[in-house]
C-alpha cells in the first residue's frame, strides 16, 4: 500500500516532487483510516450475527423465488456494523465542518434506518411499502444538498470558464444522482458478495481520483468505504455468513454517491463528467437496463425480480463464483476507463 499509492500519484501527476510533498502527510492517515474502518467492521459483525440470531433478524431462504438462492437464513445484520465503521473512521479521521458533517451523519443514519425496517418487515414475509423508503432516501439526498454537497455545474473545456447550472437543475441533479446510486448499489445486493465487492472497487477507484485532483476528504472518505467494504466481504464471500441487507447496501450507494459529488464531479469537464459514472459503471448500466425494462412491461420500479445482470448470468450456466467474479472485473474494466479519463485531462 505505503509503495503503491505514492507511485500511482507520480504516474498522474505532472511534477515529481510535487506530488511526494504531497503525498507525506496524508498516505499514513489514509491507511490508518482503513484499518480503522476495516477493524470496526471486522469485529462487530459476529457479536451482531449471533443477536441477529436471537431475534430472528435473519434472511430465510425460499426456494420457490429465484432471487433467494442460499440454502440457510442468514443475519441481515452487516449493516449495522458498516455504519459504525464508517462513523468511527468518519470522525477520527476528517475534521468536522458543521452542518456538512451533521448533515452527512443525519442523511447516512436515515438511510440505514429505513433500510432496518425494511430488512425488518422482509424477515417476517412482509414488504415495505415503497413510498416510506423514497420519501426517506430522497430526505436524505435533500439534508445532502443543503449542506454545500452540490453539482453546481461544469468546466468548459474550450474557453476555460465555469458554467453554472440553475439552482433548480443543480438540486434535481444532486438528488436524482444521490437517490439513484444508492438504489442502484442496492438492487445489484443479490449474491454473495457482489454489491460488496462492487462497492469496494467503486471507492477504490473514487479513491484514486480524489488522490489525483488533491481532494483530501473526498479521497478519505472513499478508502473509509474500501476498508468497510473489504471487512464485509471478509464474512460475505460465497458461502455468505452474513448480509448487509438494504441498510448495509443503500448506505454504500448513498455514501459513494457523496464521495464522487465532492470529488470527481468537481471542477469537470463535459467529457470527464463520465468519471463517476463510469467508476459505478456495473451498477448504473445494469440498474438503467432493469428500470427500463420494468417500465416498458409496467412494473413497478421498486418490485425485486430476478432481471439483473448477475441473475441473467446465473441462467446462462456460470455458477454463482463465476458470476461475482465477471461483474467485478466488468466494473474493475470501467474503473480503469474512469482513471484513463481522468489522465487524459479533457
């Protein structure tokens, strides 16, 4: 790590010295707030397995739907861990900046709190219905953006000046980005595995590109979510011992959403405006391709079917390793082509 990263900025940076300055400092707090998150994760997911047990807060299978496709029931409680994780590395790590942070903290427990409920009703054979869930994700994506965490707008690559977009489209496309990632990383939730290492190749790669446009809390909070995602995965590896459940994956999406809004979409361009959209390529490309299909046979957007692409996979003959394993390097393939991008500088 400590000879990785320092050679990764030299590659994108234009002045060698430069970027060691830089780089001192901060390559020890970025691991230190992995380790953090990585070790909160790590510890608090079996004590919160066995009380997942203890009151049957656990994902029973049904071998009648498709999407259910494990064998044992398995504890929805991964969650709850990942946003303590996050939390603790979150506050030791970033200095506090008022209503930004509170904000941050208050949109991040919101959304795992209608996630629980939701995990909660599903343990029981019950669904929540869908407006509780887009009323608090869009709450939250709201409390977001009154914070400062905004798409105001982008660099015009021809004259060099900023183009700011009306404050009307700058909050439609703030929220529509934040309530769309995080149902998108939430709808690729469907084997073990894959929303997790889907969301850690994400930050990595988000990581990688706040490292490189020198934005220190946005590249903090992305290895934060490298060192979650990567702890999780610790017990979520096929067989699964543990799911994150909805709380678990709409906490990835709503928080990479944040981290690519005051990171990579800053100071974009037209062209490298597909930056973030491409380091979240699997599950944005995936998710338009369901929704789409969805409206066109008149189904409702938030009815969980087996039409995703991992499910396809699945029926085409891989076994489930085998699929995990394509979609995470399809996602390491638009990660890079995020990072050529970002060099390219257009």
């Amino acid at each position: 790590m400590d000879g990785f990263i320092p050679l990764l900025y030299v590659i994108i940076s234009k002045d060698f010295h430069e970027s060691c300055r830089i780089l001192e400092g901060p390559i020890i707090a970025y691991f230190a707030a992995f380790l953090v998150s990585f070790l909160v994760v790590l510890l608090l997911i079996p004590p919160l397995r066995r009380w997942a047990f203890r009151i049957d807060f656990v994902d029973k299978p049904k071998p009648d739907v498709e999407r259910k496709i494990h064998r044992d029931p398995i504890p929805l409680t991964a969650g709850i861990a990942i946003f303590a994780g996050f939390v603790c590395a979150y506050m030791t790590f970033i200095t506090f900046q008022g209503s930004r942070t509170v904000s941050l903290l208050i949109g991040s427990l919101l959304i795992v709190c209608i996630g629980l409920v939701d995990d909660w009703y599903k343990t029981h054979g019950k669904e929540l219905a869908a407006w509780p869930k887009l009323i608090v994700q869009l709450a939250a994506a709201i409390i977001v953006y009154k914070s400062g965490v905004v798409f105001y707008g982008f660099n015009n690559p021809f004259g060099g000046e900023d183009i700011l977009l009306p404050v009307y489209l700058q909050f439609f496309l703030t929220v529509t980005w934040i309530f769309g990632v995080t149902t998108v990383i939430n709808f690729s939730d469907g084997m073990d595995g894959l929303a997790g290492g889907l969301s850690a190749i994400s930050a990595v790669t988000l990581f990688v590109v706040a490292l490189a446009k020198g934005q220190s809390d946005s590249a903090m909070m992305a290895i934060i979510l490298v060192g979650a995602a990567v702890a999780y995965l610790r017990y979520n590896k096929p067989p699964a011992k543990v799911f994150m459940g909805d709380a678990g994956a709409t906490l990835f999406g709503f928080l990479l959403a944040v981290v690519a809004l005051d990171g990579a979409f800053k100071q974009a361009t037209v062209l490298s405006l597909l930056i973030p959209i491409l380091a979240l390529g699997v599950p944005i490309f995936d998710n338009i391709f369901v929704v789409l299909k969805r409206l066109r046979e008149r189904k409702p957007i938030y009815q969980a079917d087996a039409s995703q692409a991992h499910y396809r996979l699945l029926r085409s003959g891989l076994n489930p390793k085998q699929v995990v394993l394509f979609l995470c390097l399809v996602n390491m393939c638009f990660g890079l082509s995020s990072i050529i991008l970002l060099l390219l500088n257009v």
